[in-house]
C-alpha cells in the first residue's frame, strides 16, 4: 500500500493491520479493523468516510493517544520505531514536538484564561527548551507564517478576541512551533465559514511545500479532499476500502463506497440546465459491535453485492499503481452505481397566498444603552449592530436559505425569527399573525408551528436522558400523539433521518455529532411545523449523511407542504435546497432573490467572494483568485458608506466609504435585489471577464 513520492524520504508512519477495540460496560466496539497507511515527508494524505467509520481513532492511534480501555492490535511505527513500545516519558517528548495535531475546534486546544502568545511560547520552553526572549520572538515569526495580521500583537489577546478563523491559525502556529515530522489535521476547517476555510487551506497547500512534514488530513468534505490531499484513503466500519493518488481516486473510483460519496456531493446544475435529484447511500455504517469478520462489511448497503460477498471478506486487491481497493467486483464498478441521475421535481410557482412567514424592518442590536452616569448622561458604549432593517419572505412550501460568514447576522436572524431574540424593532408575520417578539409571549400554536435546529445539537439534548425522550416529548406535546403511540411513531422518525431505531435508548454522548444532529431533526419534524428554521442543521454530517438529510427535508417539503428557512456556509448545499437566497453582511442585505439569479453572474461583490471560496470536489479546478482578508467588522456605529467597503475587492472610490449603496434590480427581475454602487451591467461585465481569464489560465 506504499506509494512513492518523488524525493520523499522513508515514511514517517507505518500502519500495518491496525485494529483497535475499545472494551465497555456496553460491551466491546471495533472502531478500526484493518487499517495499513503510510504517509511520507512532504505529502498529505486525505481519510475520509462517514461518521463512526474510525478515522478520529486511528488519527489518536498515531500518537498512542487512547485510552486505557482500548486494545490495540497490528502495529503503528513513527519513523520506524514501534509506538507501542515508547515510555510515558517518550510520549510526552513525541507529542507536540515530533507529531503534533490540530482538532476540529480550535478552543479545545487553547486555555482560556491565557493570551495566546504565551501559550506557544510555553509549548517552545518545554520542547525546545528556548529561553523567553527567543520564545516570543519565535512566537511572532510562527505568526506571520500562517498569515495572522499585526503578529507583533496578536499574541496580547485572548482567544475570545479572535475569530474562529484567527483561534485555527494560532492552533496550526502552535503544532507548527516545534517543526514536527507528522502533523495530524482532524476536520480543522469543519466549523469555519467559506471564505475563513479557504485561507485556511491556501495555507495548508503553502505549508505542505514550505515545511516538508507528512500531514494526515481527515475530512467529511470531499471538496476540501480534493483541493489540500497528494493522496487519498477511504474508510468504512473500520477499514481502509481505497486508497489512491487523488486524481485516480476522483476520476476512477473503484469501490462502490467511494462512488457513493463521491455521488452525495450536491453539484450544479449541467450543461443542459436540469438539476439533478440528489443520491444517497442508503442505511447506517455497519454497527462497530459487531464481531463479523467473515463478509464484506458494506454488503448489506452495496448495489453490487453477490453471494460472494456474504460468505468472504474481500483483500486489498491492486487496481492500478498506488491504487488498491478492498472489493470483489472492483473491475465493474461504474459511475452510475447508485442509479442514473434522475431530474428533479419542479416545485409549482408560489400561488400568491399568504406568506409563511413575512418580516420587514427587523432590527436586532446588542449591548449598549449603559449611560456615564448610571442613569442619565451620553451613552458610554454604542450597541452591537447585529441586524440592520433586514427584510425576507417565505412562502408555503419553499425554502429560503440565508448565507454569509461568521458574525454576518444569519444566527441572529434566525433567533429573532423564532422568538429566541426579541428583535428591536420590525414586524414579524406567521402566516399574516403578528408574531410577539419574545417566545414565550406567543402562542402555543405559534410556537408548535415553527421549530427550530440548532447548529450544536448537543445543546438541545438532555445529555441525562435517552435520545427518545426528546422526540416523544415533542410528539406528545406538539403532536398530540399518546404516550402508547409516540414509541411507534419515534421509530418511524428515527428511520426516516437515516438511524436504527435501537439508538432511541442511547444518551447523546454515546453518538457521534452527526448523529445527534439528526436526532434534532427527528425532533423538529416530530410537531409537524409550519416553519423549520435550521442553523447549519448539516454542517456537521457527512457527505452521504447530509444527503439522506437533503432529500429527507425534500420529501418532507413536497409531502407537507412546509416551509424551510436554511442558514449554512455551504454554497453547494444552499444551491441545491433553496428557492430564494438572502446574503447578509455586517447585518446589511447585500443581495436578495431567486436562488438561480443570486448564484449567478452577475451578483453582488460578496456573493462573488463567497462562491470563488468554495471548494469544489475536483482535484483539477483551478483555486480562483478572490480572497478576502480580515474578517467580518462588528461595528457600534452606524457605515457612511457601503457596509462592504473595507473588504471588497471591486471597490470603485470614496463613493464607496461615503454613501449608502443604492438598490438595484438584479438579473432575476423584481424579486432580485443586489446592493451595490456599481451598476449591475458593470458587475456582469467584470465578472464575466473575470471568469473567461481564469478558465484561459486554467487551460
């Protein structure tokens, strides 16, 4: 399984036959199998695969890193030494110094009541054994490395006073801060927004080449895959099923694993113009309790599978060089697997009835009001200005999908819409019923007809209690379904989100974060609402969860004629969902209208921004040009000018920073309006050359 890179040295980490089993009062879990993987200097090697399929566990494995309760057969050699055989001590030497690992959230890795420069400069005077004043000097120069502006200051600050983009770069300085032989990477871009995570990975390509260390690089996101990894390997239920140069990997995939997730990733529409129905992997990952050995694992959700793979399990057979797959049938594997691409229904225009929900004017500040006085006098601080006269609509049966990056307004408004936020002003409409602006001054019947899904959906599960409980509560309090007929019916929902009904008597810890998440949507569909409002309700799934998802929202949509408002970062996911398509910035509208117009030239400057950050699953895609730096400004006072002005790459002169942008009527019609002082001829213009030199280069 070794591939060879050009000039790399002998890999700097072995996995041969990798099993790890961790033994519970619960009984025994095979989270790994049959893992072998090397990774050599200068390389990156992408693992993917759905949630519970390992790979966390065989990035800890690496590092010796599990607990007690683990066993751990085959063998993990760092730079050819057994790292089962090293000392307590030896281990402490290796971590964060020979290998070192940046985690999905950046917070886990920095203390709180600490400035972030000391911080690292504590990990250079344990390893390195620095004195203070090379420390921070070492400090600054990690810094600027990973591009952090004013690196000279930013080590003053605590890491509540970054973004989450700025708390990444400052773990990825620390792992960096010892020059380690094997940097591990475990979803380090999964909770930043577009653009935040398209800096991040321009970076990781940068460092690939600038520091010449072996990085594992594991993700759910196959569009990020395709973009940083040299080299990918596939896992499920515990087991390595492919692995190959990226390019062969996207191209020519041989397992019906690979095709699958490769198939769930939402794509635009083609040529034609037809969208297509989106394909999902049915069933759940092959349960890690399981002993079986005897089969192939993935049998029970493949298309192609025969008697054969029921009554043996599968080797790694040899497909091309550097290209193996763990499958019988590997020579018949085809593109259209998983069935032909199939149009999507078209949704019948909007009948003009009363909107779901209409909201004009809504205006939400934060802080503020505090006088020098205590009672009277001027005002010492001015309000956070997080919603600023937003207006959205959402009619019966469609979806409104609202994007933009951190600190934008999306959560806010999302909070404001279901009575979690009072807004400060504004109306709010539920079907023409003036909606109260705090939750509990509603109705009950406004409050059953509008749910919402959080972003972290472990704060909306009790974590002392089974999961069942949150979803036959909401059945018998929403629902109005007895006590003796919400089992049933749980059952039925937990099928319906993608997960076996036996994981009703589980608490939430004993799920993975994918899971729970489709829990919370189990939840939420339990009342039957008018109206779901989900905050990055798939940001956290995997590409063939989050299709299952998708789809599962589809049918629900055309079955109950319910309403979605979907806030998510994911360009390609709100494309696919969304009728209409609100971009916010600073609490601002930039752009407003149908989700065809928005997602085409020509847009507003920022929408621009945001899709040229989009990874797109294509190893080949030239990376476009358009980066934006800083972050999204959190002001007290109100702009002069346009509230994009000091970030946007198409800025035309003090007009800008001076006067409000005028609204202007987009290339949608009516409905479609784009904020911006440059006339929408102009833009189209601009971005059309823009785009026709970017493909010239890329041929």
């Amino acid at each position: 399984m070794t591939t060879d890179v050009a000039g790399a040295e002998a890999p700097i980490i072995q996995l041969e036959n990798l099993g790890v089993t961790f033994h519970t009062p619960r009984g025994s879990f095979r989270a790994v199998r049959s893992a072998s993987l090397e990774i050599a200097r200068g390389e990156v090697v992408g693992l993917v695969g759905e949630s519970g399929c390992g790979k966390s566990t065989v990035a800890f494995a690496m590092m010796n890193y599990l607990p007690g309760t683990a066993q751990i057969d085959g063998a993990v050699r760092f730079e050819g030494m057994e790292i089962s055989e090293f000392s307590d001590a030896e281990l402490r030497e290796l971590r964060g110094n020979r290998i070192a690992m940046v985690y999905q959230d950046p917070l886990t890795s920095l203390s709180p009541s600490m400035r972030v420069g000391p911080q690292i400069e504590e990990v250079l005077k344990q390893h390195l054994d620095m004195d203070g004043e090379a420390a921070q000097a070492r400090t600054v120069e990690l810094f600027a490395s990973v591009g952090l502006a004013d690196p000279e200051r930013i080590g003053g600050r605590y890491p509540h006073e970054l973004s989450g983009g700025q708390q990444q770069r400052v773990v990825i300085a620390m792992a960096l801060a010892c020059d380690p032989h094997l940097l591990i990477m475990d979803e380090p871009t999964t909770g930043l927004d577009v653009t935040t995570e398209a800096t991040i990975l321009d970076l990781i390509v940068e460092l690939k080449d600038r520091v010449n260390a072996g990085i594992l690089f594991v993700s759910h996101n196959l569009g990020v895959i395709a973009r940083v990894a040299d080299r990918v390997a596939v896992m499920y239920a515990g087991e390595i099923v492919e692995e190959a140069p990226v390019r062969e990997l996207f191209k020519n995939p041989r397992h019906p694993y690979t095709v699958g997730l490769l198939s769930c990733v939402p794509q635009p529409p083609e040529d034609d113009g037809v969208e297509r129905q989106l394909r999902s992997i049915p069933g759940t990952v092959f349960d890690a309790q399981s002993m079986q050995t005897d089969s192939c694992l993935f049998a029970p959700r493949c298309p192609m599978a025969t008697d054969m793979c029921v009554q043996a399990s599968p080797s790694a057979s040899p497909v091309s060089e550097g290209h193996i797959a763990r499958c019988f049938h590997h020579a018949d594997v085809a593109d259209d697997l998983w069935g032909e691409l199939r149009e999507r229904l078209v949704k019948p225009p909007s009948n003009g009835d009363l909107p779901v929900l209409n909201a004009e004017d809504v205006r939400k500040f934060y802080g503020g009001g505090r006088k020098k006085y205590i009672l009277f006098g001027p005002p010492v601080q001015e309000p956070v200005r997080a919603l600023v006269d937003v207006d959205m609509k959402v009619d019966g049966g469609r979806t409104l999908g609202i994007v933009g990056e951190s600190g934008s307004g999306k959560s806010t408004a999302a909070r404001a819409i279901v009575g979690l936020e009072a807004r400060d002003r504004g109306k709010l409409e539920l079907r023409g019923e003036a909606l109260e602006g705090d939750v509990g001054d509603r109705t009950e019947e406004q409050r059953s007809s509008m749910r919402m899904v959080f972003q972290n959906p472990t704060a909306s599960l009790n974590p002392k209690l089974p999961i069942k409980h949150a979803i036959t509560r909401a059945l018998r309090k929403f629902a109005g379904v007895s006590s003796s007929e919400s089992q049933e019916r749980a059952e039925q929902l937990m099928n319906a989100v993608g997960l076996d009904p036996l994981y009703l008597n589980r608490r939430p810890s004993e799920l993975s974060g994918g899971q729970q998440q489709r829990v919370a949507l189990a939840s939420a569909f339990a009342a039957n609402p008018d109206l779901v409002v989900a905050d990055e309700a798939v940001s956290a799934l995997d590409v063939s969860v989050q299709a299952q998802v998708l789809n599962l929202l589809e049918r629900h949509q055309r079955e109950t004629g319910n309403s979605y408002v979907f806030i998510t970062h994911d360009l390609g996911v709100v494309r696919y969902v969304s009728d209409d398509i609100l971009v916010l910035y600073a609490g601002h509208v930039a752009e407003y209208g149908p989700s065809d117009a928005v997602l085409a030239v020509p847009s507003h400057p920022y929408t621009e921004a945001l899709l040229s950050a989009a990874p797109v699953p294509d190893p080949d895609a030239e990376p476009t040009h358009i980066r934006l730096e800083g972050s999204v400004p959190t002001l007290r006072t109100a702009f002069k000018g346009c509230f994009f002005a000091g970030r946007c790459p198409r800025k035309i002169g003090d007009i800008c920073d001076n006067e409000p942008p005028p609204e202007q009527q987009g290339s949608g019609g009516g409905s479609h309006l784009i904020n911006c002082h440059i006339p929408v001829d102009e833009l189209e213009r601009l971005q059309r050359a823009d785009s026709a030199g970017q493909s010239s280069a890329a041929d």
